[in-house]
C-alpha cells in the first residue's frame, strides 16, 4: 500500500511539473516565430499572359519594390510588432525570369524611424534574411517613418508610403484588367510568403538617386499583396 502511495505521489508530481514547464515552452515556441503582412511591386506585369511577359523581358522587371510589416514577433531578441521594413531594387535584369542573370541587384532599404538601435539592426537582418540574393547587396539605409497598411486583404487593397521616396497603391485585378483572355500569374512573389495575389499597382514609384535609377508606373498588373509567417527554429535547426 505504501509502495503504490509512493508511485501516485511521483506520478502527480511529475504531471504538474509538466504542466508548469508547458506555458514557458509555448512562449519559447511563440517568440521564435514572426509573421505580418507585405507588398511587392515590380517594373513588369507579374498577373499577364505569356505573350505578353515576353514582350517585357529584357525590357522591364528589373526593378521592384519590397515591404513587410510585423504584425507579431522578435528578430534577434528584439520585439518588432507593429514595425515596417523594405526596399527598393534594381537587378541587372528581369526578375523572375529563369534565363536572365538578374543578381547581383543593388537595394536601398528603408526602415522605420521609430526602432531603437536593438530593432533597427534586428529589422535589417530580418529584410536581409527574407529577401536572400535581391537584398544581399544594401547600397543604403533609410531611416524614415514606414507605413504600411493592407486595406483589404482579399481583394488586394493596400497602401506603401517610406518616406518622400517610395509610394505603392494597389487594388484588386478586375474584369477589365483581362486584357489577352490567358492571364495567370506568371511570376510569383520575390519572397517567401504564406498567401499573396496579385494585383494592380495604381501608382509604383521610387525617387531617390542611390540606385541610380528612378520609375514611376501607374496601373501596371505587377503588384503582390499578401502575408508571411516565419519560423527561426527552421532556419536553427536547418529544416
């Protein structure tokens, strides 16, 4: 009897020490994961048909503009939540396209005024991490007030202003946006994103003289709006 007392006793224990242990494992989880809302244009129709890519390779898409706004999250231990990071890219030649040598791309980046030095960093390496080779090479770092807001998710609303330099609108692909009959997307997004679709880029524009180019483009098919989440314990662990 005393035998089985000991045994029960043991076994509750060990229960609520896992049940203490659960809540910090599930803040550990939690903070190693990072997931908000982005915005992606470029200088060619990524929502087209095949006709027409081809028409604009060689000739357009070697320019694009990138953003992501953190929802929720850390990067290198800092909090980033309600945080905005992006930039504007010039490559070397079409993006997307397999056969063009578009990298190495030169890209100004541009980051939310409001971070401490802990988060300016953290949002840096976070862009770097999430853009790979389009923004391996930062030519420059612009601290300006970032705003990026997803109106509506579903029909592809949203609204990108970094600063005086870079301004993105967009809106949803309707019927009169059909111009061939064959359109698809035929890019997909730059990065790693958990939903994105296409849409119409109203106004498109990068001014500034670091890239030694600038663009404005109005109602171009050449818009992603959508979402990402990341998790670091893949990048840890390498899975």
């Amino acid at each position: 009897m005393r035998a089985f007392v000991f045994v029960l006793l043991a076994a509750l224990l060990s229960g609520m020490s896992a049940i203490a242990q659960q809540p910090a494992s599930v803040a550990q989880n939690s903070a190693l994961q990072i997931k908000g809302e982005y915005i992606e244009t470029r200088s060619a129709d990524v929502y087209t048909g095949q006709c027409f890519a081809n028409g604009e390779m060689n000739l357009a898409g070697d320019e694009a503009i990138v953003a992501w706004h953190v929802m929720e999250g850390k990067w290198d231990g800092a909090d980033l939540s309600g945080l905005s990071v992006g930039a504007a890219v010039k490559a070397q030649a079409t993006l997307g396209d397999p056969y063009a040598h578009a990298y190495p791309a030169k890209a100004v980046l541009f980051v939310e005024k409001s971070a401490t030095p802990q988060q300016r960093q953290a949002l840096i390496n976070f862009a770097q991490e999430m853009g790979g080779e389009l923004l391996r090479h930062i030519v420059k770092v612009m601290d300006v007030p970032v705003n990026l807001e997803i109106l509506q998710q579903h029909s592809g609303r949203a609204r990108l202003q970094a600063g005086d330099f870079v301004t993105v609108e967009t809106r949803g692909i309707g019927p009169k946006d059909h111009l061939c009959g064959n359109e698809a997307t035929f890019y997909p997004p730059l990065t790693q994103t958990t939903h994105a679709m296409p849409a119409v880029a109203m106004t498109d524009e990068y001014r500034g003289k670091d890239l030694e180019v600038s663009w404005t483009l109005h109602d171009k098919r050449s818009a992603f709006v959508g979402t990402f989440e990341y998790d670091q314990r893949k990048q840890v662990s390498g899975l």
